[in-house]
C-alpha cells in the first residue's frame, strides 16, 4: 500500500507518519531527508540538488522528481510507502503517477490560526526534543535532558505565515487532483489529540485494507 500524506506545516504529518510506520510497516520518506542522503553521499543527483541549494535556488521539480524516482526505484518497502512532503505541486503528482502507483491520499486538515498557534509556540531542544509554550508553565530548559530551549528562527509569524500561504498557493490544488481520481480522504487534524487523529486515520487504512 502506498500513500501521499497531504497537510500544511505545523498539521502532524510527521508525527502520524511515525504511528502509520509502527503500525502497518509502511516505509516513511521524507524528501527533506532524501536530500540530504544524496548530498551526504554525493551522488550526482545530490550535486545537482546542492548547486542550486548553495545558489540560493529552489531546486526545480525535475530534479526532485528524479530524487524521489531514485529513491523509490532502488529502496526496498516492503509493505509500502508513505510520502511526506511530495509531491508538492501538481506538475510533480502528475511525474509521480508515472513511476509509482498511489493508493490513497491522506490530507491532514488543520486551521491556518491553529497551525500559526502550533509553529509559533513550538520550542526546540538540541536533543530533539519538542514543547509547546503552552504546556511548559515558565519552563526554559527540557525535561529530558536540561539543556536550554530555543525557538527556531523561521517559528516567527511572518516566516509561518508565508510558509502556509505557499502551501496554499501550491500544494492544496493536490486535494482536488486526488479527490478526482477517488483516493483523497481528509482528516480533521485540529479538534483531537495525535492519539485520536491517528485513530480515525487507521480506520481509514484498515477499510482500505479489507
């Protein structure tokens, strides 16, 4: 089984990315970490990706699309895939229909005010560790580890706020291109716990599935 999990940032979709792996054996790919394995590697592909990175270039969606073909092409799945963050627009869902076959689209509806909410208060430890200012009642060093919490630079609003307007503008047209070829199913991401939203997508899965 393959999926494309759609959602703005700031929607979970990697936290239910990791709950769908442990549960169903579906292989997570991330493209930001497709990058950079290629780039890490140096590999020809990842030069390519890195000269327009180190320009200060989006790379084109060619490029990514021959990344992701690669990946898929030479990796091994097993029970299936799920993609995070690809395709982002619909030139590259219309490529990824031509090398890979899609079962069902998961969209993760989430408010933009709550996504804003969710960005904005998120503060980071170097650990990897994640807290919201709302459940850390003053607290400025993590609870695992004690070292210092910070913001990222891009968790402003305006950064945030420019962020969803892309995802606005370019990805949510996606919504439309799966619904039309019945595979889109969309999950109120914003009114539940991740328990709860990964319940109703399972349900989704496991009807699927049968």
């Amino acid at each position: 089984m393959n999926i494309v999990l759609l959602g703005a940032p700031g929607a979970g979709k990697g936290t239910q990315a990791k709950l769908i792996e442990e549960k169903y054996g579906l292989t997570h790919i991330a493209t930001g970490d497709i990058f950079r394995a290629n780039i890490k590697g140096g590999t020809p592909i990842g030069k390519l990706a890195k000269s327009y990175i180190d320009a200060g270039k989006l790379v084109p969606d060619e490029v990514t699309c021959e990344l992701v073909k690669d990946r898929l092409v030479n990796g091994e799945e097993g029970a299936g895939f799920m993609l995070d963050g690809f395709p982002r627009n619909l030139y590259q869902a219309e490529e990824l229909d031509k090398f890979a076959r899609i079962d069902l689209c998961i969209n993760i509806d989430v408010d933009k005010s709550l996504l804003m909410d969710r960005i904005c208060g998120r503060r980071m430890c170097s650990c990897g560790a994640s807290y919201h200012v709302s459940t850390l009642n003053g607290a400025t060093t993590c609870a695992k580890c004690g070292k210092p919490l910070f913001q990222r630079e891009d968790d402003n609003p305006q950064t945030v706020g420019a962020r969803l307007d892309t995802y606005a503008s370019q990805t949510a047209p996606l919504e439309d291109y799966y619904k039309a070829r019945g595979k889109l199913v969309t999950v109120d991401g914003g009114s539940g716990t991740p328990e709860e939203v990964f319940a109703v997508i399972s349900s989704v899965i496991d009807k699927y599935l049968k």
